[in-house]
C-alpha cells in the first residue's frame, strides 16, 4: 500500500464546468416520507442523513440548483434543531468535500477548542471539581465541559469557499422547524430521560426538554423560539454574530454566570483549520479521511491494510476468514485492539504530537503488526466501559457535478454539557471529555500526555469522515463511496467494518451496512458484538475474547457508486435516518 498525503489528485480534471445555480427561493421543504428511504438509487445526486427532515432539506437544496456544499450546510443546521441530543451549533465537527472541478480533496476541522485558561491539570482543580446540582464529571457535565464551539465559523468557511446559494437560504429551513417545531421521536424522548439529571439542572435545559418537570414524551412538539431567533440573527453577518455579536455576547455571558473560563476572546480567536486530508491508496482506489486531531483516518488505514494483509495468507491466518463468523470476528477483534492500542499511545494534537500519522501508516510498521496481532498486550487496569450513551451525527451528499461531501458533526454525549446558553437556544458540547484527564473518558477510551488538556488545544477524536475515489475515471464520477458514523470509538469500527464489507469481502453497500458489527478499543479488553448467538460467543471466549454483547453500532450514513454508475444512498437501518437519490 502506497501512502501518502496527497492533497490534489491526479484525476483529469474534465471539461465540465461548473454552471451557475439559480436563485430560486426555498419553497416548503418537501413533506419528509416523500421518496425518501433506507435504501435510494438515482443517477445523480444522493444524500444520507441522521434524520429525515435533514434528508429532505439537502433534498431540496439540490432541487433548488444547489451543490454538494449548499445541500450540507442546510442539513447540517436542520440537524441541530432536530438532532440537539447530538449535534448544533454549540458543538463542531470535521468536513471532507471532494471538489470535482479542481479534483481536489479539502479536509475543513471545526472541532472545539480548549479555552486558553485550561491546563493539563485543570480537571483536577478543587473548583472545577465542586459543582452545583452536585454533578459529578466536570469534563463531561456543566460549564467547564465546553470546548469553544466551531461549527458556524466552519459551515461558513465551507460556505465562502464552495457555496453557490446565499446562506440566508441556507439557514431558512432550519430556522422554520425551531420556529414551528417537530414531532419528538423516541430516541429523543429516550435521551432526554437519560440525562434528565443534568438537564434540570440548568434552567434554560429544563424549559426546553423538560417543561412541567418532565421529560417530553415522543409525539409532542418541540418548538424552540430561541434557537430560531438565534437562527434568524445568523442568517446575516453570520460569522461576526457569532464572534463578537448578540449571539456571541449571550453565549459567553451564559458561560460566564455558570464560572466557565472561556472568554469572548477564545471565541473571537477560534479558527477553521484546513488539514491536508489523510489520503492513502488500496488496491486502485484513494481513500481519503481525516488526519489529527481525529484518530479515524489513521485507525482506518491500519485497519484496511492489516485486514487485506491477512486475505494473502499471512500468519497462517487461511485466506478465506473473513467468510466464517467466527474467525472473521476473531481477526477483526485483533486488527482493531492493535490499532487502539496506538491511539492510546500515540495520538493527540498533531501541533505537539511525537509521531505522525505516516510512522503509524508505514507499510514495515504495520507488518510488524500484523506478525504481533494476536498478542498485543493488553492495559493492566481493566474497566468496565461507562454506560454514557453515545451521540453524534454523519451525513453524506453527492452532487449532479460530481461533489461530494462527507461529514461527522458532534457535540460528544447525549446534549453535550447539558448546558443551553441563557436563551440563545444553544446546546453547548462537552468536547473537553475527550482529552485524557487521567481516567476513562465517556467511552472508556485510554490516552496519554499526547492527548492532554491545554490552551487552544484541540481534543483527539474519532470521527472518521471517508471519500473513496477512483483515480482512473473523469472526476465527475470519481468518488466510488461517501461515508461515515457516529458512536465515539466505535466511529472507527462502524466505517472500517463497512468499508471492509464492500472493499474486501465484496458485498454490495446496503449489505455492508447492515452486516453484524462487532467493536474492539484495546482496552477495556472485550469484544463488543452486536447481537452475538451464543455458539459465536462461546467460540470466540474459546479463542481467549471476552465477548460483551451490545446494542450501539454507531449510524453509518452512507453514497455509493455502483458499477453502472448508478448511485446508491444507505441509511443504516440502526437508527431512523433516511436516504434519498435521484
Ligand atoms: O470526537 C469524538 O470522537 C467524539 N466526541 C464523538 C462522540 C460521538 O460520536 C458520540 N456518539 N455517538
């Protein structure tokens, strides 16, 4: 496997131009059951999102002559409003767009930020400690969970650069459904009631999602006049709003009544990064992900090359394992223990950090791998993982030009901090969990000083944003596969195992979706699989696992090109996202 950061491919770069959009106004957003489905097939343009009135909003934007870009910033939004267990305008996330009239991949990273007063030990402060409600976890409930938020300034980056319709459009539908509101659906209703404790703490969370002192049930409607007004000031000006404006002013001020340190200048400071994207090749296609701070793209790419290592007969490992359950879960286990191992290990702010990714994508070191897979030594302290349950959102849109764009946007846990500010409606993240602060952070995962808190600092993350791209054809029909999940770590393993589905064991796409998933983060040392029969379990203990079953899989959102050129869009059946193509 032939690695490397190659920013501009080495497509041909067609004759087609791009044509100028037209300005049509955003009529109503279709009425979201309209032709939208688990799995859609078209010829030109395909979307897949978490939620079907984000599904339907991209839809229209495409209808309406937008791109790739437009599609995304308008789904992105509406997620916020109907997704705030997951993701909003309080929180980040990284975005990969392939470009089809330069050929060019660009990575955008508007993931959080440590406020510049947190250092290394500030979690271990005895003010930070205390808190009011007694909440426990300062990391990861309250005010000093909150990383400075980047999505606006990233979606405008996004914006600036590619977009072909004015962004007051864009926000307009989102801006409707806070205004008029939405039917709660179960898994909302759900993570209200996981994280009531928290919510009732702050009484702007409390109003909003539980109003009487109680959860909201699924099938009420939740309106939110603050994010809409807050919307509505976005719609102009966005990004001086958001920095030094009345949204900027209210959200630091709510921070500040709650004894957070960030201040109005970690907002006014924060930046897009544009990251060269992780681009490595496997078997004649270009994979590209995202590089630090997200561990994804380079877990990805150990994980593929050691997968389809061991199809050539390494280790003695029979070529065909990957046909028979129990050696398939076998190996995969193995594959992504070790790959784990080096996130926990290795990774954090690529600013400070002592290795790269290409030391940990070099084809000598992940053979050595490979030749130690069934021995990586496990962490001494062994933990249960915590029973947090995870959040986030992916969303993947191809466009008629040939764009794409895949993207995993997050406030980390169900509501983030649990903190809305004042009565901006914003749901602020509680990023700061995924520094390594000594323990297991909400996921259990392991880290090191690589991963420290410190000022201006960025969180490692999982989120693993993927294009697969076929060198060899016009740009226009270049990208193969658009991909990504939420799920914290298992992130990683959701879109490793579908794309190993499809590239290795060649099953079409809505088949790699749905196969059975299993998750394995080196420590704690279990194998999580999802709905395992008892012969399998007993199997693979035999084979020296500890075997966990359970129910989170993460929620692949998923575009890909088929043979024929047609499109097909997935939804993963897991969750109650919807597709659509054309
Ligand atoms: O960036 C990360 O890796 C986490 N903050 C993502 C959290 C997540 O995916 C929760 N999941 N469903």
């Amino acid at each position: 496997m032939m690695l490397g950061c190659v920013l501009v491919l080495t497509l041909l770069i067609s004759a087609c131009s791009q044509e100028r959009v037209g300005r049509s106004s955003l009529s109503q957003i279709p009425p979201h059951e309209a032709k939208l489905e688990k799995v859609s097939y078209g010829s030109s343009e395909a979307v897949a999102t978490a939620h079907p009135l984000a599904t339907a909003t991209a839809r229209k934007i495409l209808e309406d002559g937008g791109n790739a870009i437009d599609a995304a910033i308008a789904a992105s939004l509406m997620l916020a409003v109907v997704r705030p267990q997951s993701t909003g305008i309080g929180g980040g996330g990284f975005l990969l767009f392939f470009d089809a009239n330069r050929s060019t991949v660009r990575a955008y990273d508007f993931r959080e930020w440590a406020p510049q007063k947190i250092s290394a030990d500030f979690y271990k402060l005895p003010k930070v400690r205390s808190q009011r409600c007694a909440l426990d976890k300062p990391s990861v409930n309250g005010p000093h969970a909150v990383g400075v938020p980047g999505l606006i300034p990233g979606l405008v980056a996004t914006h600036q650069a590619h977009g072909s319709l004015p962004w007051e459009m864009l926000v307009q539908p989102a801006l409707e459904v806070a205004r008029n509101g939405f039917t709660v659906y179960p898994a909302l209703a759900r993570a209200i009631e996981y994280r009531q404790a928290v919510l009732t703490c702050f009484e702007s969370s409390r109003e909003l999602f539980l109003p009487k002192g109680k959860p909201l049930e699924p099938g009420s409607v939740l309106v939110q006049e603050n994010l809409a007004r807050t919307l509505e000031t976005l719609s102009k000006d966005p990004l001086d709003n958001w920095q030094k404006g009345r949204v900027g002013r209210d959200l630091i001020r709510a921070l500040e009544n709650e004894g957070s340190v960030m201040s109005a200048k970690d907002l006014e400071e924060y930046q897009v990064r544009q990251r060269q994207p992780l681009v490595f090749s496997f078997r004649n296609i270009l994979i590209a992900s995202f590089p630090p701070p997200s561990s994804g793209g380079v877990h990805l790419g150990q994980m593929l090359y050691m997968a389809s290592m061991l199809t050539e007969k390494r280790n003695d490992v029979e070529s065909n394992w990957f046909d028979e359950p129990i050696l398939r879960h076998h190996w995969l286990a193995h594959i992504m223990r070790s790959a784990f191992s080096d996130r926990a290990h290795y990774l954090g702010d690529p600013h400070t950090a002592t290795i790269t990714p290409q030391e940990l994508l070099a084809t000598e070191y992940l053979d050595n791998k490979i030749r130690r897979l069934a021995n990586t030594p496990p962490e001494e302290q062994r933990y249960d993982l915590p029973s947090e349950s995870p959040e986030t959102t992916h969303l993947s849109i191809i466009d008629r030009f040939g764009n794409a764009v895949s993207s995993t946007q997050t406030i980390n846990t169900y509501f983030g901090s649990g903190m809305i500010a004042g009565d901006t409606g914003i749901v602020f993240n509680n990023e700061m969990d995924d520094f390594w602060t000594g323990g297991p952070n909400a996921f259990g995962l392991a880290g090191s000083q690589n991963n420290a808190p410190g000022p201006g600092k960025p969180p490692l993350s999982s989120m693993t944003p993927t294009l697969v791209l076929d060198p060899s054809v016009s740009p226009r029909t270049a990208v193969r596969l658009v991909i990504g999940s939420p799920g914290g770590p298992r992130i990683i393993s959701a879109t490793f195992l579908s794309l190993f589905n499809v590239l290795i064991r060649g099953l079409s796409l809505p088949e790699a979706v749905s196969e059975q998933r299993l998750h394995h983060q080196w420590n704690p040392d279990i194998l999580y699989a999802e709905s395992p029969s008892h012969a399998l379990s007993r199997a693979l203990e035999r084979l020296g696992h500890h075997v966990e079953k359970s129910n989170f899989f993460g929620d692949v959102q998923a575009i890909g090109r088929m043979e024929n050129q047609q499109l097909v869009a997935v939804s993963d059946q897991r969750s109650e996202g919807l597709s659509w193509a054309r």
